[in-house]
C-alpha cells in the first residue's frame, strides 16, 4: 500500500474504541497477545503473497490502545488515594502544584498532587492522587512546583447523571485527576514552600507569570484576556459573553491554541530563516535552504507549546505542525495526508485516549478535509483555465484574485462541513455562517494580531514603549476582528442548537461526504451518497414518528445536582418541564450545561408548558437557559412577587416579551387535561403568596399527574405546614412521590408519607451536599411504608415509564455513585 500509515492509525483508532467499551485488561489481554502474533505468522505462510508488516504493528498498536483505554475506564481507585477521604468535612491537605496555574474568568485552576493529610497535634496520613484545585485570583503568585496547604472539603468528580450530559469524569481520568476541592478564602490557603518539580518548568511557569503580569499592566478587559489566550493558552479567561460571540460567528478555535497558531509561528520562521538563506550565496550552495528552514521552525514551535504550558491542545497543534515541518526535512512533503495520520498516530501512542478529545477529533477531521477538498477545488480551476491556452500562459489580476478567493472559500467550507458532525454531537450547535467569519478573521488573525501578540511580548523584556505600540496596534486589529464577529453572530440564525445526532447519522454525513469527493470516479460512490441522503431524510422523521405514537407517559427527575427538574412527556408529544435546577451564587448555567443537552439528547427543542414551583435559585435559574433558546408555550409560576428576586423577575418578562403565555397557579386552578393525562394543581392556596406566615417553600406549587390508574404527586419545597394542610383536606396516594424539599428534615412528614403511601419515592438531591440532605430519618420513614428509593446523587436521572397499568421506574446508573 502506498499509505501504510493511514490504515495504521485508523486500526488502532478502532483498537482504543473497542477498549473503551470493552475491558481488555484481564485474560482477554493475554488471547490477543498470543492470537496476534499467531495470525500473523499463520496467515504470512498460508496466503500467496506474504502479509505486509504495517499490518501486524497495526494489530499491535490496537492492542495497546485497546488496553490502555481500558485502565483508563475500568481502574479502580488504588489504596491511599486522596478520594477515599472525600465527605461532607474540611480536611487539612498538603501537597505541591504540579501544571500550571491558569486563569479561569474568576479564579485559578491547577492539577495539585496531594501527599499528606493532617489530623490533630500535628500528626499526618499518607495519601497520594490529583486534585482539580480551584483558589480565587490573588496576588500570592501561584506557580508550578508550590508546597501548599489548604483546608476544604475533597469531593469526587461525577457527572451529571443525564443521558447527553459532559462526562467531566472523564475527561479528567484521562488525565490522571479523580478528585476536585475549591479554596474560597486566602485565608485557608497557605505557600509553605516553594521550588518542587522540574526546574525547567518552573522557570517556565515564571515566564509565564511575568507575561501575564505585564499584560495585566499595558493591556485592559475583555483585550488582555484574549491576548493571554493567544500567547499563554488561558483561553478559559476570556468572559463568556466574548467566547459567545466567537462561537455564534463560527470563529471559537481562534481563542484556542490550535495549529493555525503554530502554523502561524512556524510559518513566519520559515519564511524569515529561508530569506536570509538567500542572501548568502555560498551558505545556500552548501544546504538545503529549504530543510534547513524547516528544521530551524521547528524550535520556536515547541517554544511556543511551552509558553503554552504544554496543554494537550498546544501539544496537538505542535506535533501535527512538527510532523509537516519534518516531512519538508525528508522530502515527504508531498505526502501530506500521511504526515496527518503520522501527527494523529504520536498523539495517540503517547496517550491513546486523546481519540476520545474534542479537540483532536475537531483538528484532525477540518485538516483532512482540507487535504482531501482543497486540492480538488484547484485542479477544477485549472481545468476551466486550460480552456483558454491564452489565460492559462497569462492570467489576469481577476483571474489570480478568483483563484484566491476559491481557495479561501474552500478551505473553511470543507474544514466546517467535516467538523459539523463533531460540533453536532458535542455541543449541539452549528455556525452557519462560518465560512463568512472565516474566511475575513483567520487571514485577520494569522498575518496580524497573533504576530503582533507574539512580538509584542517579545519586546516587553527589551522596550516597554515599543512593546506597548505594538500591543496598541495589536488591540485594534482584535477589536476589528470583534466588531465584525459581532456583526456576524448578530445575524438571526447565526448559531443554530441542534439535537444530539445518533452514530449512524454521523457515518451517513461522512459517507455522504467521502462520495461527493469520488463522485465522479466510481458508480458506487454515486449510489452510496443516494443512501446516506436518504438515512439523513428517514433517520429524524422516525424519531418524530416514535414520539408521535408513543403511548406510554413518560417522567423524568432529572438530574440537576442540589436543584430540582422534572420533565413529562406525554402520549402524543406533549411536553412539561417542572423546575429547571440551578446553584445560588455561581457562574456554571444548569440549564445550559445539564438541563438542555438532556433535552437536545432526546430531540426536544419545545416545550408546551413550564412550570416554576416558586422563586427560589435551585428551581428557577435553569429556566432562562431554556426560556431563551427553547420554543416555550406557556409558562406557570407562583404568585410570589414580595419575595422574587430580580433575576427572576427577569426570566418571566423574558418570557413575557418571547410572547410566552405566564399564567399564576394556586389550588383553586382548574385541573388540566393534557392530551390522556390530567394535571392538578394541590396546593397552595391564593393567601399563602406573599403571606409572611407562609415560607417559599410552604408556598411551593404541588401538583398531582394522573394518567389512567397511576398518579405521580411533585411535591417540590413543601415542608411540615404545607404538608399537614395538604393531608388534611385530599387525598395523597400516589405511586410515585417526589420527596419534597430535597428529603430535608423539615419534609416527608410521618403524616405525609403515610398519606401518600407511594411505591417509590425520588429524591432531587446534589452529591455530598452542605445540608446534609437527605436526611436519615426521611430515609427511614420511606423505607418503612415500603416505597422503592432513588435519589439523584447516587442513581443519577430517574426515568418512570407507565401505559394506565403497569408502572415501572428506573435510574440512570446501575451502579451507586456517591
């Protein structure tokens, strides 16, 4: 084969997938180790011609994704890991920060190795293990190699336990982090050394520091952060509101190291060193100035990734770009897609799960189809040009301009139709005009603003006048660059929110793809593209078709961390969200980031009817997410208006101004008939809005489902006065109950659960959260009316399934997970 590498790299691509899903760690290792081999050795004398080599280095290469994959998915966590110490309490832990500190848009995050913790009279215990660590931005001077000391609470990384939702578990289990603490006061936090680690990165991490110090004094926000971005890899820095605007216009990967920034170092290298080549005669005569330019821009490209601080991202970018340079050195230059699949193969042996990184799957698959596109669209142009003999010997300006632009236009158009998929399935949206953005900011970014960051801090140990005329110049050309970005996402339908697509939607939009490319070499890729359009027509309708028919009703606590959710879907598509979750007094959007790709994972992109119990933040802040960017029919609310907060006031003239229908309930509203279901509304009555005597949460919407012989009762925040009032005048059994207020102390009254008497209780409730919820003895009372109990934090989502009769509830993982 004349591209052994290509196959190569996609069978141990395959070999790291099938690790992941199945562990290969055990006797499965050890068959493999000996069927290979043997195969290979059978297979070579049985066949004619002999089997060529790549593929038994292939087949090893797999079995060695394969495994690792599998230790990273399946390890256990071993004895004295800093995790098994993680609860509800403060611990006093020592250790050394180990990768640089970088700035997020309200703190500084940091891989930290723990090695003791301290217990009374100074005595400590071994441990070992990693730690996200989160401290608030200061001026201590957080670098790498610092001994510190802290005293916060240590606390797994689990995801939200939703189908859709970021495996953040992971992503840092990939990287060798199982645990995450957060340090909210200097004052818990103390350096008691400094000076640990490799020298070469500390001096790296000061660098690195110095820089941002200096951009921090000659450049001001939102300018210095995408700076930093640029130079130092701190793209988490940069407000979201910016990072929204780059995403919407289809530009985000230029707030990211990526390989158009070392593409761009190595670039200008090559070409300085390659010039001054030619002004030496003698010196030219005597090498390659080419190869010599190639391996030269090869040092300032992993000075760059350095300056980065090594980030799997700056690494990827590096060697993909260092790759190229090298097949400029051994003359394999023109071979360009198997210098991909070689910078695709090092990133995956050095970690073979790299293949599971946005990232990668996002550079690799816009290079490729660059390499396969491009080329493609100039030998077309030549073809036209040879046409005319007369214009092919001499083109015109407009001709050369034309050839200029299609160049342009192709690069970007094939890069974003092959990484679509990709954003589909990852973020559930897609930039429609990106190839607009594109094709004005990268030429924008790479021949001006990321040079003029780049020489800028290079003069700012020499000059700091020139540096700050440079930096000037520089901050103009970024916020031309912004000002058009902001045009372009401003334009309706800029950014489109997309459902999750399914694996086969995603090999029918590559299958299409790869059949245009060879449209008009084979018959069969003519009729391949016929039947991937047709699984893109008929795939999406048969959802549509599913939800249609369904019969059965279908509810969902979802997870939402310390909040609460609920979504009802009824037979015949409606929908009803109840809550949207939320956490008080942070800057992570629950709606945005569990709450949505839930829905998005279940093709849903309107809501009927949403539904807010009362205005407290665990309830209410989700919604705006889904408010905003979700098709919204009505929405219900209490009648609180003494004690809403602001923000939420705002989300309802939101809603209001979206021409969304806001009705306010109390228990005098009539009962609902949606679709075959009946929804009731309980409680509260009308005087217990913005009665003193009443808390928000006793003045908490209860509704009541009720679908054939089955009734689910959402009891929301109620607590002991509303509990008793509700029990006293109705009746409360059901077969499903959501505990109220989380399974609080002050909730599932002896009364109230007898009351109800439900075969299985759900309980909203956030992973070793500060409440303490849910309480032992809410525990106990379930138990003892012998209700099933499943709760958020250890069985992630809970999904109850019922056709009138039969009633069955399951949770997300099978596995606890606390």
């Amino acid at each position: 084969m004349r591209r052994p590498l290509i196959p190569v790299a996609l069978i141990m691509a395959a070999g790291v997938v099938f690790g992941r899903c199945v562990d290969v760690r055990g006797q499965i290792f050890y068959l493999c180790a000996i069927l290979i081999p043997a195969a290979y050795l059978i297979g070579s004398r049985l066949l004619e011609k002999r089997l060529p080599p790549y593929l038994f280095v292939a087949a090893a290469l797999a079995l060695y994704g394969a495994v690792y994959s599998s230790h990273a998915e399946y390890d256990e966590i071993p004895e004295g890991h800093i995790l098994h110490y993680a609860s509800r309490e403060s611990l006093d832990v020592e250790g050394v920060v180990v990768l640089m500190p970088e700035r997020k848009a309200d703190k500084f995050s940091m891989h930290f190795r723990a090695e003791k913790i301290y217990l009374a009279a100074g005595a400590f215990i071994p441990v070992k293990g990693k730690i996200l660590l989160s401290v608030p931005l200061d001026e201590m001077g957080l670098r790498y190699g610092d001994r510190l000391r802290f005293s916060t609470r240590i606390r797994r990384i689990v995801p939200f336990g939703n189908p859709g939702a970021f495996r953040v578990d992971r992503y840092y289990r990939y990287r060798g982090v199982e645990a995450m603490a957060s340090v909210n006061s200097r004052s818990d936090l103390k350096i008691v050394g400094r000076g640990a680690g490799w020298a070469f990165w500390r001096i790296t991490g000061s660098i690195r520091s110095a820089l941002r110090a200096r951009l921090d004094a000659q450049l001001i926000s939102p300018q210095r952060e995408i700076v930093a971005a640029l130079l130092i890899g701190e793209s988490g820095s940069v407000p979201k509101p910016i990072r929204n605007i780059f995403r919407d216009a289809g530009v985000a990967h230029l707030l990211a190291i990526s390989g158009l920034h070392m593409g761009v170092i190595a670039s200008a290298v090559f070409v300085i060193v390659f010039f001054m080549l030619r002004r030496f005669p003698r010196l030219l005569l005597a090498t390659n100035a080419m190869k010599l330019s190639a391996a030269i821009s090869l040092l300032p490209t992993a000075a760059f990734c350095l300056l980065a601080g090594a980030t799997f991202s700056a690494v990827r970018a590096s060697v993909m770009i260092g790759v190229l340079l090298f097949a400029i050195i051994t003359d394999r230059h023109r071979d360009v897609l198997s210098a991909v699949a070689l910078a695709a193969l090092l990133i995956m042996i050095a970690r073979p799960v790299s293949l599971f990184d946005v990232g990668f799957q996002l550079s690799f698959a816009a290079v490729t189809a660059i390499i396969l596109a491009v080329p493609r669209c100039i030998a077309w142009r030549r073809t036209k040009r040879a046409e005319d003999p007369i214009s092919e010997a001499f083109p015109t300006m407009k001709m050369k301009a034309t050839d200029w632009l299609i160049v342009a236009a192709a690069t970007p158009l094939a890069a974003g139709i092959a990484t679509a998929p990709i954003s589909a399935w990852h973020f559930n949206g897609l930039s429609l005009f990106g190839l607009i953005s594109n094709v004005f900011l990268v030429p924008l970014y790479s021949m001006f603003i990321i040079p003029a960051s780049i020489l800028g801090a290079f003069l700012m140990p020499l000059s700091i006048g020139l540096s700050q005329i440079v930096l000037d110049a520089d901050v103009y050309a970024i916020n031309t660059g912004f000002h058009l970005a902001q045009l372009i996402a401003a334009i309706p339908g800029s950014y489109v929110r997309v459902g999750t697509p399914s694996f086969l939607e995603i090999a029918a939009v590559y299958g299409l793809i790869f059949s245009v490319l060879h449209w008009k070499r084979r018959i069969a890729a003519r009729a391949a593209s016929a039947v991937c359009v047709l699984i893109l027509i008929v795939a999406p309708a048969a959802y549509r078709i599913a939800d249609w028919t369904n019969n059965d009703l279908r509810f969902t606590l979802i997870d939402v961390g310390q909040g609460l959710s609920q979504l009802i879907e009824i037979p015949g598509g409606e929908k009803i969200l109840v809550d949207g979750g939320g956490f008080a007094g942070s800057s992570f959007d629950i709606g945005e980031n569990a709450l949505a790709p839930f829905l998005w994972k279940k093709r849903i992109k309107s809501i009927d009817i949403i539904v807010n119990t009362h205005p407290h933040p665990d309830h209410y802040l989700g919604l705006d997410f889904i408010v905003e960017h979700f098709g919204v029919r009505e929405m219900w609310i209490s009648g609180q208006k003494k004690h809403a907060p602001a923000q939420y006031k705002e989300i309802i003239a939101k809603a209001k101004g979206k021409s969304i229908v806001v009705k306010v309930l109390d228990d005098e509203t009539e009962e609902r008939a949606i679709g075959s279901a009946v929804l009731e509304v309980l409680w509260p009555p009308k005087t217990a809005y913005d009665n003193d005597s009443f808390t928000l949460n006793d003045a908490s919407i209860v509704l009541r489902l009720g679908f054939g012989e089955k009734t689910f009762l959402l009891s929301a925040d109620i607590e002991e006065k509303a509990e008793k009032a509700l029990s006293e005048q109705t009746d409360l059994s059901a077969d499903v109950l959501v505990a109220g207020h989380h399974g609080g102390k002050t909730s599932s009254t002896p009364e109230f659960v007898k009351a109800a008497h439900p075969r299985y209780a759900l309980i909203p409730v956030g992973r070793q959260n500060r409440y303490g919820h849910p309480d032992e003895k809410v525990l106990a009372r379930l138990r003892s009316s012998r209700a099933m109990i499943y709760r958020t934090d250890e069985d992630g989502q809970v999904k109850c399934t019922t056709d009138g009769v039969d009633l069955k509830c399951e949770p997300f993982w099978k596995e606890k997970h606390q």
